[in-house]
C-alpha cells in the first residue's frame, strides 16, 4: 500500500508539473508578442512624429502592417508569429528612424557647409567693401584737388579779366613831352691874311682880313615822358 501510494503521488506530481509548465510557456510566448508589438508599435510612432522622408514613409506603412498582422496573429493564439510580425514592424521603424537621423545630419552638415561658404562670402564682401571706400576717399581726395585747381584757375581768369576791363576802362596816358633846348657854340675862325701886291714902283698896299668868330647853333631835344 505505502509503495502504490507513493507512486500514485509521484503520477499526479509529474502531471502537475506538466501542466504547471505548460501554462508558463504559453503565458511568456503571449506576453512576448505582446511587449514585441508594444515595442514595435512605440518605434513606428516616434518614426512618425519625427517626420521622415523619402523611403521612410514607404517603411512605415510596411511597419504599420506588419503590426497589424502581429495583433491579429496574437488574437488568434499564434504567438510566434504575432512575435515575428512585431520584430519586423520594429525593424522596419528603426531603419525608418536611422534613416532620418542620418538625413537630419546631412542636412545639418549642409547647413553649416554653407554657412561656412555665406561667412567667407560675407568676409569677402567686407574686404570689397573696404577697398571701395579707399578707392572712393582716394577718389574724393582728387576730386577736391581737381575742384581747388579749377577754382583756382576760375579765379586767376576772374582776376585777368578785371584787370583787363580796368586797364579798358583807365584814361589812356598823357602824351610825351617833348622839351627843345637850343645851345649856342660859338666858334673862332683862324685868322686870314690876304696880302695883296701890286706892281707900282713906289707905293705897295697891303691889307688884312680880318676874321670873326663863326656862331653855331647846336640844338637838343630832350622827351619827357609824363
């Protein structure tokens, strides 16, 4: 009796335990489907609200599917399958999420390219400017000189023209005046002896000519100018 008993205990013990397993097992199968499409269903959700492009949109209607297909699996007691259709539809949102990272970081890395490229145009655009403005005070600087000249030549014709209508419009100048003045040189003549001789016998006649002075007149014409 004692050894029917104990084997008849040891029967029951190892069916309990059967059974016992065989509900754990069930019940975890279930429950992992159930956190697969609850994971899946979470990515495919964040995939969404982060606005994805391009093939994105494509992988997400697939994920959305294959989630649907996880939940009607699940409801009709097909675990495994319920847990593979969520494992794809997670699969499928974090290539979906991946895929929009690395195009925020393209993008992000376009952006500062190109800042890079608007910060040396703009660089540029600061030394063009500088040189212009050199260039236009070099400019102005002539331009003033080129002005001072010209009014300064405006200003010797202005002065020209005024003395020209000022030495027009003065009386003309007096005559010259004209002063003769007459010298008196007076002159002697060398002596002059006429003798003359005449063939008398007793009686000779001699007779002297006598000279005067020669008066010249001498006479000088002296110009003053008034």
């Amino acid at each position: 009796m004692r050894i029917r008993e104990i084997l008849v205990s040891g029967v029951a013990a190892t069916a309990l335990l059967a059974l016992a397993s065989t509900g754990v097992s069930a019940e975890s199968k279930t429950d992992r489907a159930k956190k697969a499409i609850a994971a899946a269903q979470a990515k495919v959700d964040a995939a969404a609200k982060v606005g994805a492009a391009g093939d994105t949109p494509r992988m997400l209607a697939e994920a959305e599917a294959s989630l649907r297909d996880a939940s009607l699996a699940l409801s009709r007691g097909r675990e495994n399958e319920a847990t593979t259709d969520a494992n794809h539809a997670s699969e499928l949102a974090d290539t979906a999420l991946n895929i929009n990272q690395r195009n925020k970081q393209e993008d992000l890395a376009a952006k500062e390219g190109q800042a890079r490229m608007n910060a040396a145009a703009a660089a540029q655009a600061q030394v063009a400017t500088a040189e212009a403005r050199q260039d236009a005070a070099v400019a102005n600087t002539r331009a003033d000189a080129a002005t001072q000249a010209a009014q300064s030549a405006a200003a010797d014709a202005a002065a020209a023209r005024n003395a020209a209508a000022e030495a027009a419009a003065a009386p003309p100048p007096p005559p010259p005046t004209t002063t003769v003045v007459e010298q008196t040189e007076t002159r002697a003549a060398p002596a002059t002896t006429t003798t003359a001789h005449k063939r008398i016998v007793r009686k000779t006649t001699v007779r002297h000519r006598v000279s005067r002075p020669t008066v010249v007149k001498k006479t000088t014409t002296i110009t003053t100018q008034q």
